[in-house]
C-alpha cells in the first residue's frame, strides 16, 4: 500500500484514465479465466501446491485397502472411515486445513499399536495425500475435472479369457480392493487361474460355485495362496456354469474385491 501525496486521491489524473481501464479489464478477465478452471475440476493444486491428483493416486495404492473415503472410491475396514471419522468435526466447524494437519500427523508418527506401518509417506508425497484426504473426506459430490479419472474405476477392465488352460485375473496394480476385471470366461475343463499381483497389498483368488457376489455362498473349489507382490495361482476343474472368484483376505470381498467366472 502507498499513501497518495498531499492534494492527490485514488481517482486517475486526466489523460490516464484510458490507459489503466483496459489494464483493469485485462486483470479481471485473467481472474474470471481462472476461476472458470477451478469450477471446471481444472485445477490439481492444493494448499500450498500439494498435488491431488498424486495425493488421490497414493491414497488408493498406500491407504485405500485400510480406509474407507468415499471419493476414492476405497472400501477397507482395517482402519477408521474417514468420511465418519471427521464429519461430525466438520459439521461443528472444524477446518478442513486442521483435517489436513491430523492426517500428516497420523502419517508421519503412527499409532505403534495401530495397523498403520511406519514410513508411510514423507516430504511431498505426504503433502499430497494429505491434501487429498482433506479435501475430500465427507463430500456428498464425487470428484470431477481430472481428479475423476485420476484412479482407474475398480474392475473396470476387459474381461479375462481363459487360453490354453490358463486364466489371468491380476488384483487391482492401484491397490485397490479389486481385481482388473470383475468378468471372465472358459472353457469347461481343467483350469489354472493366475493372480499376477503387483500392489503391495496382499490378495489371493479363490473359486466358488455359483453367483454370489461380496456375500459367501457356495462351496469353494479352490484357493491360492496369499501373495503381496508376485503370482498367485489356483488349479480347478470347470463344469459349464456361473461361478464365482474373490478374494479371501479379510475385508476384501464385501470391498468389492470379487467377480463373475462363466464357463461355456
């Protein structure tokens, strides 16, 4: 701010006024610009420029399988609800900054007797997720702009086709609590399904009979084992039918991690 001197206002000499008025207009047009972006779902940018989209991505693959948060679409039980854990706060005025400062605390000196591993995240990436989380955490709105599509929807994929006896269905590389696909197909007779998991969360896949969807139901024909990160597989026998294929980590299958198996 500097004052005006002795005799002068804030109203432009004569001769100028033309001049600054086009520069006016110039200012508000580039503010309207960028407020039409935000609007749009444009910008990525947190506070002090966390990045979202990243914070979003490394929320699925580092929180998700642990934490429910409705906007990212994650379904885990291991830990608190995110979106119940901060809204009666934020229905009482708490802000969404002081959310974002509790989830870069709990991150970077977790509870020693909580499930939350040691070295989580740090520098940047903990900005990011806490930003994200933030943001995010208890909104009645799904994201938009970028933001929407910054996570692959779970099971989203192409469906898995059985070739040669074999039957690829690797987990969710985002780490969410999903398979690539929530379809597949074969041909009756001996199968081998395939798990290739790269996530860093621990899966398997399992056979049941008929269609059940996250509620158990049928006999299980067959299990792998539990793998973080490498190939799980299973060997079954395959009649003509509708089966299904889930995951039996705990948690996993009412998340959503299941699909549908038709054989034909």
């Amino acid at each position: 701010m500097h004052a005006f001197p002795a005799g002068e206002t804030s109203r432009p000499p004569a001769g100028r006024t033309s001049a600054r008025r086009p520069r006016l207009r110039a200012c508000t047009a580039g503010l309207l610009a960028l407020a039409a972006l935000a609007t749009a779902g444009c910008s990525v940018k947190g506070a002090e420029n966390a990045n979202l989209i990243l914070g979003k991505q490394t929320f699925v693959a580092r929180c998700g399988s642990c934490h429910a948060l409705a906007r990212a679409n994650t379904k885990g039980t291991v830990g608190p609800n995110l979106d119940e854990a901060f809204r009666v706060g934020l229905a009482e005025g708490l802000e969404r900054n002081t959310v974002r400062g509790v989830v870069e605390g709990q991150i970077r000196i977790p509870n020693p007797q909580g499930a939350m591993p040691a070295n989580l995240a740090s520098g940047a990436t903990l900005r990011d997720i806490a930003a994200y989380v933030a943001q995010s955490v208890d909104r009645a709105t799904a994201d938009s702009g970028l933001l929407a599509t910054a996570v692959e929807a779970p099971g989203a994929g192409k469906p898995a086709v059985e070739q040669a006896g074999k039957l690829p269905i690797p987990a969710s590389p985002s780490g969410q609590l999903a398979y690539v696909t929530s379809k597949a197909t074969a041909a009756p007779g001996p199968a081998t399904i395939e798990m290739p998991n790269t996530s860093g969360v621990s899966h398997n896949i399992a056979i049941e009979a008929g269609t059940h969807g996250a509620t158990p139901g049928g006999a299980v024909l067959g299990a792998s084992p539990f793998v973080t990160k490498g190939l799980a597989s299973v060997k079954v026998a395959l009649k003509p039918g509708v089966y299904t294929f889930f995951c039996q980590a705990p948690g996993h299958r009412a998340a959503g991690m299941y699909g549908t198996l038709t054989v034909k």
